[in-house]
C-alpha cells in the first residue's frame, strides 16, 4: 500500500527532504534496496557494503515496547530485518501510559520544530495505514489577562516561518470551536488544525501487532542485563530469557536508558521528570480537540470517552511530594494520589462543566526519558556503533518519524544529516 500525497501546506512545511522521509513506502525502500546491492554485489569490497550484503537479513535487538521502541520495531521488521523486541514489563506501561499524548510542532527551534512537523505528517499516514484511531480535532489555546495573551502569542510564534496552520481567534470564535467550553475572559485565543491526539497505549498495541505480522519477535517479561561486545562489535545481548545474538541493537528503553548505554561505555543522564495526570470515568463523546486554558488547564477525551487532564507540569513542591521530585517511586498514599487527581478535575470543571470531579477514575503519575537539554538523543553510540539509542522526552509526537529515521540509519550503517542536532556525542 502506498502512502497517499502530503498536502502542498504539508510538503512546504516539512521541506522536501522532510516530505521524502515521511512518505516514501518502507516496502519500496526494502526492494529498491536488495535490486542495488544485489547488482553490484560482485564489484563492491569495502566493509560496509559487505554488512548489508550478509547471507541472512540483518538481526537487529530493539530494548523498549514503548511506543517509540514499537513503532522503531516496526520499521525495521516492514524493511526486512529480523527484530527482536525485548521488554522488561509489558507493553506500552511504562512512560508511554503516563504521557498525555499530544501530537503537535510547538517548539521554538525551528529544525525541531520541522522535525516534529515531519512527524506529524507521518503519523497521518501510519493512521491510514493501521486504523490507529488517532484524534484529528486540532489544538484549541486561549488565555486571560496580559500573562495569558503573551503564553499565547509565544505559542503561536513558534509556528512562525512553518506552513503549519494557526488561526487566532477572538472571543466569540471560541464557541464555534468548542460550544461545551466556558473560557472566561479571554485575551487571546489560537486555533491549531494540525494537531491530533492519541490513546498511546491503544495506538502502541496497534502498532506492536503491525509489526509482529511483519516478523518481529516480542520477548516479555525480558530485561537485558548484559551484552556481549568484541573488538568494539555487538556480538549478542544477555537477558532474562536467554542469550540473543544480534548485529545491532537499539535502546529506546526510557528511563532505563542510560543503563544500558553505561553497558556499551556510553554514560547518558536524563533529568528527574515526574508528570501527574488525572483520569475520568468514561463520558459521553464531546470533542476531538486538545485545549489549554488558563493556568495550564489542559484535557482532552480520548475515543473511549475517558478525559485526560492535568494543570502542573510537575507535581506540586509540597512535603508530601519530596519524594516523588527527587527519584521514582509512587505516590505516598492512595488519599493523596486522589486529592490531587480530584483538585485538578475541579481547576478544568471552570473552563469545562462536563468535567465532574465526581467522575475522577484515577491518578497516574509517571516519570518522562527527559534528555538534559530537552532535545533528542538519537543515533549510534561512538563507544559501540552497532549500537543505537533513541530517547526523548516528546516520544509519541516524534515515535512515528523516529521509526523511520533510526531504522534507516540502522539498516544503512550510514548518519542521516536530519537528526546531526541530536546525536549522543553532544554530551561529550
């Protein structure tokens, strides 16, 4: 199945060789590539090309079924490689379950940006392709006050230069966009149709089968605790469920990433980053979109009927939450995990009166792969090149370009000039 054309908006946004990456089949890209070696196969010596020319497909381990380890998974499996996925819990439950799972470009670099923008346009079509369910409702920005205007307006700009869509609003267009909403006074207010929202851990599942169909292996329970390098190449990876000879190997483990880098000589720290979110029973259906008001009051419902929300980027600094700030654990008590849940439920019922605190569901508290300079780390390690790492704090806007990034440079053993921003080496 081909990909359907990007819109002519879309292409400029992304530029070409974004539009390329994005929808360039992965079934062509696998034939395209076994006609070219296949017919220099006798007049090419060098190592490289020896690699790609070995006599069975290459075995490429993949740590993390996450989302971004998925849907790496994926692309390497539709590609012809024969992936290994190894997951140490199961599924989808670890940062992936906890993020709130917002498809969007903000960002104020503008490489990043397109980056994202590149990823959105992907995701697109891995929706058309898998029947992913994505949410297509766009973002809706309002703010009161001058404080409220200028959050708004900086959003906006950073969109600023892109061919990505943005429509201010005035007060009285809010209600077109969102009839349930009660704002409150508004002094400045944004439309964005490009956005889209996920249930990350349906759209995980869904891609996990995908690349199961497509002959990837998932070993779960399976921690790797050891791997075998000789003379700086990946021999295999020790793990709970045996012993796996691999070529390659790419850590997209999350939080647990920086020890398993430590294992191939590559040392990585990641900040301390705790994120709450409150969950409601299941509603009736009443929007797509993805809102933020003011004092980050931000929800969403998903296509279960669950609203997901939150208002803090992080727990509050309380005592209570000393703990939780400075290394992963759970929440103290179940009293307090609901307090919160329920206080952020009552902060949106002001701006949102479908929003009940009677239907709290539950609290989720989760701790996001936030790279030091929240920038990706992606590529291969220079202390072991066979070995790849993927991580990053904005994992599902970014799971659908990265798989097709990481699996290339992976299968290629070459270094895609779009993601020289994010290498490891950054870090010295």
């Amino acid at each position: 199945m081909d990909n359907p054309p990007l819109s002519r908006g879309v292409e400029q946004a992304v530029g070409n060789n974004w539009a390329m990456l994005v929808t360039y089949p992965l079934e062509r890209t696998a034939m395209k590539r076994r006609a070219l070696l296949a017919g220099i196969a006798g007049l090419v010596t060098t190592p490289s090309f020896a690699r790609r020319l070995r006599p069975h497909p290459l075995r490429v381990g993949v740590v993390g079924a996450g989302i971004l380890g998925t849907s790496i998974a994926l692309h390497l499996a539709e590609s012809g490689a024969e992936v290994t996925l190894f997951e140490a819990h199961a599924p989808a439950r670890g940062a992936t379950q906890n993020s709130y799972a917002w498809l969007n470009g903000f960002v104020s670099d503008p490489h990043y940006r397109d980056l994202r923008l590149a990823s959105l346009a992907r995701w697109r079509w891995l929706d058309a392709h898998y029947g992913l369910g994505i949410s297509w409702g766009g973002y809706l920005n309002w703010g009161a006050g001058d404080a409220g205007a200028a959050l708004v307006h900086e959003n906006a700009a950073q969109l600023a230069g892109s061919a990505a869509p943005i429509t201010d609003l005035a007060v009285e267009d809010i209600g077109r966009y969102a009839p349930y909403l009660t704002p409150g006074p508004v002094s400045a207010a944004l439309y964005a149709p490009n956005d889209g929202h996920i249930d990350p851990v349906s759209v995980t599942e869904r891609l996990l089968t995908a690349a199961q169909r497509a002959g990837a292996r998932l070993l779960c329970p399976s921690r790797v605790e050891g791997l075998h390098i000789q003379n700086g190449r990946l021999r295999a990876a020790a793990t709970t469920s045996g012993y796996v000879e691999l070529d390659r190997l790419v850590i997209a483990a999350g939080t647990a990433t920086p020890t398993l880098t430590a294992m191939a000589g590559t040392p990585l720290t990641l900040a301390h980053a705790p994120g709450i979110l409150s969950h409601t029973r299941p509603v009736g259906p009443f929007t797509l979109l993805t809102h933020e008001g003011p004092g980050e009051a931000s929800f969403k419902q998903l296509p279960s009927g669950h609203i997901v929300a939150y208002d803090a980027p992080r727990p509050p600094d309380l005592a209570a939450h000393a703990g939780i700030r400075a290394a992963e654990m759970d929440y103290p008590s179940e009293a307090l995990r609901r307090e919160h849940g329920e206080r952020m439920l009552m902060h949106l019922s002001r701006f949102c009166p479908k929003i009940r605190v009677s239907d709290f569901e539950r609290l989720t508290l989760g701790f996001r792969p936030m790279p030091i300079d929240d920038r990706p780390i992606v590529g291969a390690l220079h202390s072991v090149p066979d070995i790849h790492v993927a991580v990053t704090h904005s994992g599902v806007t970014l799971a659908a370009i990265l798989g097709r990034l990481v699996s290339s440079e992976v299968l290629s053993g070459t270094r895609s000039a779009v993601l020289s921003p994010y290498r490891p080496e950054r870090f010295g």
